[in-house]
C-alpha cells in the first residue's frame, strides 16, 4: 500500500449511549405518568372522601369539650304547687349565675345558683290587694318565710350536676341549707353559634328541705311535691 494513498476516517457524528439512556427515561416517566392519571381516584371516590372529611370533622367537633356561661337574663325556672282538690299557683324564679361543660350533646359538669328572693307567681288565683287574705303579695311572703324557704337566712339555692345518662341528668339540689339527690328527667340540649340551649323538669318533695308548712284542713292539703320547669341559656367561653 502507498504510504501517501491511505485513508484515515472519523465519524462526524458520533451515537452517544448517555443521550439513548435519558430519552428511554423519559418515555418511561411518562408513561408512568399516563398511567397514574388513567387510574386515579373516580369520581365517586372523590365524593367519599369529601363526605368522611366531613364526617371526621363533625365527629372531632362533637369530641370537643364547650364550657359556656349561663346568660341569667335569658334562662329561668317555672314552678308550680298544688293545693290538692283546691287550685295551683305557678310562676317563675331567676337564675343569676352558672355554667355547664358539654361534650357531644352531652353535659360533663355545671352548675346554676337561683335567688330564691325573685319568686314571681303568674296565676290569677289570688284575692284583690286589698283583701284581708289570699292575695298575690301574701303568697310571697309565705313562701319567703320559715314556714317554706327561709329566704332571709338562705337567700339562694343551687343545683350542682353529677351525672348524665342519655335524657336524664342528676345532681345535687341544696335548699334551704340541705342537699339531696335530684332527678332532671326529659333533657334536651342543643349548641348552636356558641349558643347553649338546655331544657328539663325536675321534681322534688319540699318535706325533704325542712319546707314542711301544712294548712292543717283535710281539705286543703298542699302537695309535698313542687314541680320544676328548668330553661338554660348559655354563652361559650
């Protein structure tokens, strides 16, 4: 071979195996892409967990513990005696303070105090003013006085909760210096807006407390019972 003749050739474009390598990558990357998106969550998936996101949040809400204060000038009690065969006298007493803790419609603790001085009978069976007997202001001042509540040396009483089961609530009722287990029965409670609604009836023997005043007449008997319509209003703290 002439030594001058030889040909000597160099690729002018080379394959690089590094650039094969990333496009085979990035094809893979898609396609895995594709993939995913083809087997995402349906529609009707989407909406299950937007419900139990919902659910977990009411549920986490319900588990929370809501203290609120009582609102005095929107809660009362309605109270009612019967004088057996004869006529019942019924009216209201305010409350002036306390608070409830609840959970899940459900009350923890609380209490709430009543000034037993606000005793407002509503009934019309009462004589006129001027009467020498029987009226509204007479009825006041006896059930004030030692025959019935004492007010001037027991000025308040007070309900302290110690237990809830399902529409029942109990608790500690002190009246004229004595306390003794009582019974709310037919409770409903509901929260709204930071807004506390709770409602019962409470029965209790006044003969317990020491409230033992007979009319002494067969015919007049006061029954020893005084029934108890309990309305609470409450702000969250």
């Amino acid at each position: 071979m002439d030594v001058y003749s030889m040909e000597i050739s160099f690729p002018l474009h080379p394959k690089s195996p590094k650039t094969k390598m990333n496009y085979s990558s990035v094809v893979a990357a898609a396609s895995a892409a594709l993939l995913l998106i083809a087997c995402g969550p349906s529609e009707a998936e989407l909406a299950a967990q937007r419900e139990k996101a919902v659910a977990d949040s009411l549920a986490a809400a319900a588990a929370a513990e809501h203290v609120y204060s009582i609102d005095p000038a929107n809660s009362r009690i309605e109270w009612k005696g019967t004088m057996l065969g004869v006529k019942s006298h019924y009216g209201t007493i305010a409350i002036t303070d306390g608070k409830m803790t609840v959970q899940g419609g459900m009350p923890l603790s609380g209490s709430f105090a009543v000034d037993m001085s606000a005793i407002n009978p509503l009934d019309t069976n009462y004589a006129p003013d001027d009467a020498k007997q029987g009226t509204k202001s007479m009825l006041i001042g006896h059930l004030q006085s030692p025959d019935f509540f004492d007010v001037a040396t027991f000025p308040s009483a007070e309900f302290t909760i110690t237990g809830a089961s399902g529409t029942t609530i109990t608790g500690d009722l002190t009246l004229r210096g004595q306390t003794h287990s009582e019974t709310v029965t037919d409770v409903v409670i509901t929260e709204e807006n930071g807004i506390l609604s709770a409602t019962g009836k409470l029965t209790f023997d006044r003969q317990k407390y020491g409230a033992a005043w007979s009319s002494g007449a067969k015919d007049m008997v006061l029954n020893d019972n005084i029934e108890l319509n309990i309305e609470l209003s409450g702000k969250a703290e």
